[in-house]
C-alpha cells in the first residue's frame, strides 16, 4: 500500500501536465499513475497542433495561456517539446465570413496575435492552394505543432525533479470511495491512499465512472491519421491548416511529409482491441481531402498513418470539473481529440483548483460536468457549422 497527496490517473499530456503544476504549487507527494507507458494513448497518437484559433472565448483563452508556455517550454517546464512556429491557418466556408471576423475580434481583444487575410494572402502563404471554395479565413503567425511524446515525457520528467512518482505500467482499476469522498485509487498492484484523485484516462474513462455512478455520455472513439510523401518540386514547408470546408487538419511531418487528420476516419471501436493501423478506405479519403486544398498532392505518394482512441462528449467539448456527489475527485474528460493544444493550461487550473480552492489562470465554469444533466449543451455562437467534431474542430 502506497499513500499521495493526490493520485493522477492517465499519463498523457494533461495528466503529466497535472502532475507538473501541483509540484510547482508545493503538493510534493504526487503519484501518477499510467496503464501503459507515457503518452500511449491519445496523446502519442495525437497531430499535436497549438493553435488558439477556437468559436469560443474559453477554450481560446486556454489555448492561448498555453500558447505561451509552449514557445517558452525550456524555461517555464524544462527540456524539449518539439514546438515549431510555423503558423497556422484556419479556413472557414462560405456564409461564415461574419463568424470567422467576430472570432478573430474576440482572440484580439484576448492578446492573441491573429488576423484575416484574404485569397491572395492565402496564395502567398502557401503556393499553389486552391481557395475558390474558402470563404473566410485566420492567420496566427505565432503558432504551429510540437512532438506529443516530448511534451508529456518532459512534464513528466519535470514533476518527477519536483517529487512526483511516475508509474507506468500500473493501471487503475478502481476509485476507492467512503461516506462520500475519495480514499484512494486501486490497482493490479495494490493499493494508493490519497484524498484527491483526477481522472485523466483518456478513452479508457467509462470502467472508472461507471462503478461510480456518474454517465457523461461519453464515448470512444477510433481516429485515424496518414501520412503523404511530398511531390517532386514541393521543398516548401507549409503552415498548419484547419479546413472547416473538407472537415480535415494537416501539418508538415519531418522535412519532405504531410500529416493530415480528417473527420470521416472517426468512428466507434474499443480501446481494449482497436486495430493501430490505418485504414485504406481512410487513406484515400485524406489524399482527396489534401488534393482538394493542396492540388499538387493528387498523385502524392502514402507514407504511413496510425490510429488512435478518444473520448468523445456529447457537445465535442472536454469535461473540467470537480464533482460535487464525490468530495476530492476532479477529473478532465471527453475531450475529443482537441487538448493537447490546451495541456499547459488546463494541467494549471486543475492544480490551482486542487491547492487553492478554485483555478485562476482561466474560468472552468462552462467545461462543467453537469451541463448534460442541465440541457444546457455548450453551443457556440459563431461556429462553422454545428456538427460534433473532434479532429478538425
């Protein structure tokens, strides 16, 4: 039998980055527990995008916090996240130029550096892509994608030096619950006293809430991404790209690839006994996507791909709460595929909610876990179309 001042379950970005910022916040007995090795889950599988573009304020404004610690990672962290500021661009179809403007406004207004740009603007960040069908869009020049695998190992690694316990390979199979509050967490291995518990497992949350009582209706979902050998002539390394017209995301993967995540790779599957390997139907959906923006792409070759398990939520917005009907545990869950880019942050407020009885750096109250229970659904105001989406959200 071990004993902590708080468990962390799930060793992921957000649960490293957890860990990471209670250390920093003086909680020294921090024990992390992980089923399977760092970054195993969706993190590793992740495109790893840090982007602040978002429909909303409050995700932007944790994209943004986290932003900041990701071009600085070495000084605020310690060691390498893999970060590369290429830029990012966000295109938006026709009939949402006035949502795209109001969004850029509210991201101004929060400090971020953004702007609209124009078709040939467009052109001239990234020769040769097609934008008759583009009806708007969004240039941070500040932003980019760093290695998932890096940023956990290094959050890990970072609370480690602090007093942290990093366990892999040690998977939790229960919360320990009495008269109403968090004793600990049980394993294969024994058990772990701790009056606080977060719940960051990933696509492997359900066998955890259930015995609890608590449904959020999430979901598991299997994504997929591929990777495509650039043409002969591409020396360019173009931006990152979210394409809410061909629901996909792409980035440059090493120094002659592209990686491209697109909506239609997603469905059901368990996250005990889902195939890694991605699928050849998927493989051809993501080079018409890719070719559809980046003409040249049409006969580029296939490189590889994977795929990966999430959570889903009903809304497609993560859960960031401290349950009320548990006293001690706080989870981050059903985050469908989009909080690497957010980690930094949302690791901080859960630290601070822990140690000082509420998050400061930004203001959880619309990732509530019971919204569901309330019909109150988050809905933003100036989306790009009202689908449930994960990959290219």
């Amino acid at each position: 039998m071990v004993s902590a001042d708080v468990v962390v379950v799930g060793g992921g970005v957000n649960g490293a980055s957890t860990a990471f910022h209670l250390t920093q916040l003086g909680v020294k007995n921090v024990v992390l527990l992980e089923r399977g090795t760092l970054a195993s889950g969706a993190t590793g599988k992740s495109g790893a995008l840090v982007r602040t573009h978002y429909t909303n304020e409050h995700e932007a404004r944790l994209a943004f916090e986290s932003l900041k610690v990701f071009r600085n990672f070495d000084a605020m962290v310690g060691g390498e996240c893999g970060f590369e500021a290429l830029g990012f661009l966000q295109l938006v179809p026709r009939g949402y130029e006035a949502a795209i403007r109001q969004n850029v406004e509210t991201q101004r207004r929060l400090g971020i550096k953004t702007e609209l740009v124009s078709h040939d603007d467009l052109r001239r960040i990234v020769p040769g892509i097609h934008v008759d069908d583009v009806g708007g869009a969004a240039w941070e020049p500040d932003s980019g994608f760093a290695d998932p695998n890096a940023t956990a190992f290094a959050f890990a690694e970072a609370a480690q030096r602090h007093g942290a316990r990093i366990e892999t390979g040690r998977e939790a199979t229960a919360v320990r619950v009495e008269r109403g509050r968090v004793t600990g967490v049980e394993t294969r291995a024994g058990r772990v006293d701790a009056p606080v518990v977060v719940l960051v497992p990933g696509a492997w949350a359900g066998r955890l809430l259930a015995p609890l009582g608590l449904d959020f209706g999430l979901e598991p979902f299997r994504i997929q991404v591929s990777i495509f050998r650039w043409p002969a002539g591409l020396t360019r390394r173009h931006p990152v790209v979210i394409d809410a017209i061909r629901k996909s995301w792409l980035r440059p993967e090493g120094s002659a690839s592209t990686l491209i995540g697109v909506e239609l790779g997603r469905g059901h599957a368990d996250p005990d006994t889902f195939s890694e390997s991605v699928d050849p139907d998927f493989v051809a959906q993501s080079r018409e996507c890719l070719a559809a923006r980046l003409p040249v792409f049409a006969g580029a070759t296939m490189r590889g791909g994977w795929a990966g398990m999430i959570m889903m939520s009903p809304d497609g917005r993560p859960l960031i709460d401290r349950i009320a009907s548990v006293e001690g545990l706080f989870v981050m869950l059903g985050d469908s595929g989009t909080s690497f880019k957010t980690a930094p942050a949302i690791g901080r407020c859960l630290a601070e909610w822990i140690v000082d009885g509420k998050p400061r750096l930004a203001d959880l109250t619309p990732f509530r876990s019971t919204r569901f229970a309330e019909g109150k659904p988050w809905v933003d105001e100036f989306h790009y179309g009202r689908e449930r989406l994960s990959v290219s959200r």
